[in-house]
C-alpha cells in the first residue's frame, strides 16, 4: 500500500522523530522501501536468538538476533473465531537490516502545512487516517479552485505499532490496517458462510480490526482518528465515532463472531433501533423491522385489503358469526354414526358406540355411500370440513388473496410507529388504504417475538 505525500514539515524536537522537507526519490510519492512478510510460527531456538551470556544488552542486539519478530495480538474481540487461533503474527521485514539498524521511536511529528511552527505529534497505539493513491487522485480531478477536502472514508485508517527513523527525512511506521466493511476480500469466512464486503450488520462508522500488517512513510499520515471497540455486551455503549467490533484474521480469512439478537438470531446494526422485552425472564432484544413485521402482518392477516378497522368492535367477520352456529355439531353427528342413540331403548347411554339395531346401521351405510359419490360430483367449497375444531374461529381475512412471493403483503397498505415515551409501549397503526368508514389510525400491544408478552 504505497501512498503519496502530502506537504513535508520542518524537524520536531523533544526526541520524537519527524519528516521534514527535503530530497526524496521520487516528489510525487511517500515510498517505502520495506515490506512485511507474514511468517509461519518458527522453532523456538529461532524465535529466541541465540543465547548470551550479558545480563545487559541494547536492544537492538536482540533484534539483530532474531531472523523473524513476533507481533503479539494488540485487537481483542469479544467474539469468537472458529479455528479459534490467535491474532499473534510472526513476520520478517525486508531489508532486515536496513530497518533494524534505524532508531526506534515512541512518537514522530508531523508539521501542518497552513502552520509550520506547529505539528501533531502521533505516539505508538494511534489510529491515523491514511492518503492512499485513490485518495490522491480524487483530490487531484477536482476542477481548479475547489476545496480539496476528502470524504474520510476515502482514507485508509491505521493503528501505529512501531515508529523507526533513520533521519529526519526517513521515518516510517510500521502498522496494522483496519478495514472498511467495503474492503473485506471475497471468501472471508463469517461463521459458516462465506462473505465479501459489506454486510447488513455492519454500522455506517463500523470498522474491522485486522492483523494485516504493512509499514509506511509517515509523509502519508493525514491526521489522527479517535476509533473505540464497541462492547456489544455493554447495553449503554452507544457508538457516535469510528469504532470496531469484529476482527480479521488475515491467516485463516476468517471474521470474529459477533452476538446475534432477535427471534431471527442475526447480529444487531448499531444504526437501526433495537427493543428489549420489559419481561424479567426474557429481557432479550429484537430488531426493530422485525417487531414491525409481526405486528403489520397481524393486522393484515386480520383486515386483508377490504376490511375497514373499527373500535370497539370485536375483531371477526361477519360470514365467520354465521358459520359458528350449531349447523357443523349437527352435520358432525350424521358423519359419525356410532353415536347414534338406539330409540328402541329407554335410558340408553347416548355415548354408547354400540348400534341396537342392525336396521338403522344399514340405513347409515347407505347413507355413507350416497355421501361418497355426492363427493365426486359437487364442486368442493373453501368451507372448513365438518366437525372440525377450527369452525369456530375466524378466518383471516382475504387471506388467500395474498402473493406467496411476498413477504411483506402489508406493505402499501398499512404502516406502524412504536410509540415507547408516551405510557404503555403500543403500535400506532395507519390505514392507508382508501375504504369508507373505520379508522384510519389505532393502536396495537406490541409483543415479544420469543416470549409473546405484551411489551409494557
């Protein structure tokens, strides 16, 4: 990731290294003549050097011993990954001793070009926003005259792991990218699924930690960045800055777990709403659209396209009333002839399923057979069967109008607020359908998707 330059500065004091103005190979680039080697871990003996016999020695001795360098995990997600390795990395710098005969520095300064005299100093453990070549050539396409400000997620943002210098002119850092979710490669492995780019849980200032390690001339350095780690576990952590969650594991391609809500067990978008169920044993979350969709399909289910709502009046249809008389008990008893009371014996228990007389069970087998082929002729009706159980409930309504390709069927046709600061948390419900008569708005109890409480 090599970038261009932005002005150089003047030299820095207190001990921290700085660039400043002056000869560089090539004036339309920060170059960097290192580059970063991801390596497999190595044997003991070689990751340790060999062994001396100085109780004290400096420490760029010990680098010089080492043949490969170990970056321990500086991201700890609160997620899991599957192969469950570390974000350890062993790695070699190349030239290696070009780079480990420069001095190490805790901090470098970076002069601002509208005041010399003044500069921000950048200490290890930063986050800094980065100019890329993309970055440079946006900023250079724009007409004369214009603001040559980037959007900054047009910048690539980086943690600061190790600062070395030869010079005033020769600084560089060696550092650790993170990600716009944009940036993830093609076969990142997000729990059993393969992904590429951005997902719908990923925030509009959300970033991806990583363990891709580069290093870079600090001409590039635009200016710091404040980025936090987002606890998804600390209910009250609300994220107004950059910040991340996930990490990635360049290694293995894989993306840390993150915690998954709702009835639909998918993660949580810190942009979108999320509402937790008032009931002590439950109190767990769900996404917004999800409650949305529930109570929305509930109403419709109930209303359909041509029934208008009105309070206080129960919620059924009318041909429903009807067809809850007595007539499907009374239908139930001829198709069930075992029950039929003998009339030639008094007092006879009417649950009986014994036929007392071998005349009237030959009536009910004729009858059972007119039955049969009255069933091949007559056209079938939507009528529930007789004797069963749901006869007496209300059908919904219109229901067999709805589109099996559509999972919304509501929409176009009702909409819903949850209204949660104003008493007892209920759905503000609009009709937006063009029917005469009923109301056009109401409220409905919002209920838990995974406990079906009222959401108080």
């Amino acid at each position: 990731m090599s970038s261009k330059p932005k002005k150089r500065s003047r030299p820095a004091s207190d001990g921290a290294a700085s660039h400043t103005d002056g000869a560089v190979a090539d004036e339309n680039r920060a170059d960097c003549p290192f580059t970063v080697t991801v390596v497999s871990e190595p044997e003991r003996s070689e990751r340790d050097g060999p062994k001396s016999k100085k109780r004290k020695h400096d420490k760029s001795d010990e680098d010089t011993n080492k043949k490969v360098q170990t970056q321990n995990a500086v991201f700890h997600p609160e997620g899991k990954f599957r192969t469950s390795q570390s974000l350890k990395l062993y790695y070699a710098v190349e030239p290696r001793k070009q780079w480990l005969d420069m001095t190490r520095y805790n901090s470098f300064v970076r002069k601002l070009p509208s005041c010399p005299l003044n500069g921000v100093k950048y200490y290890t453990e930063d986050f800094v926003y980065v100019a890329n070549e993309a970055t440079m050539e946006r900023q250079n396409s724009l007409p004369a005259g214009a603001t040559k400000v980037a959007k900054k997620a047009d910048y690539w943002v980086a943690r600061i792991l190790e600062v070395r210098a030869s010079d005033e002119h020769h600084v560089y850092a060696r550092v650790y990218w993170m990600y716009w979710p944009e940036e993830l490669p093609l076969g990142t492995l997000d729990g059993k699924k393969q992904i590429a780019g951005r997902q719908p849980y990923h925030g509009q200032h959300e970033l991806i930690a990583s363990n891709h390690m580069d290093i870079i001339n600090v001409v590039s350095v635009v200016m710091g960045v404040n980025v936090k780690q987002w606890i998804e576990s600390n209910d009250d952590d609300i994220q107004e800055s950059l910040y991340w969650r996930q990490a990635f594991n360049t290694r293995t391609s894989e993306l840390s777990s993150v915690a998954l809500v709702c009835k639909c067990k998918t993660p949580a978008n810190p942009d979108k709403t999320l509402v937790g169920c008032s009931n002590k044993a439950c109190e767990e979350w769900m996404h917004y659209d999800c409650l949305l969709d529930d109570v929305l399909s509930r109403v419709y289910d109930r209303l359909g396209t041509d029934i208008p709502h009105k309070s206080g009046e129960p919620v059924i249809k009318e041909e429903t009333k009807e067809d809850t008389k007595e007539e499907p008990k009374e239908a139930a008893k001829e198709d069930l002839p075992y029950r039929l009371p003998s009339p030639s014996v008094e007092g006879e228990d009417r649950k009986s399923p014994i036929v007392a007389s071998t005349e009237i069970k030959d009536q009910v087998l004729v009858k059972q057979r007119d039955d049969e082929s009255s069933k091949d002729t007559e056209t079938p009706t939507p009528a529930l069967p007789n004797g069963s159980d749901k006869s007496s409930k209300a059908a919904p309504a219109k229901k067999g109008k709805r589109k099996k390709s559509s999972k919304k069927p509501w929409e176009g046709l009702f909409e819903a607020t949850l209204k949660m600061n104003e008493g007892p948390t209920v759905w503000q419900i609009t009709d937006l359908r063009d029917l005469e008569g009923g109301d056009k708005q109401w409220t409905e109890q919002a209920y838990c998707l995974l406990c079906d409480t009222v959401i108080e």
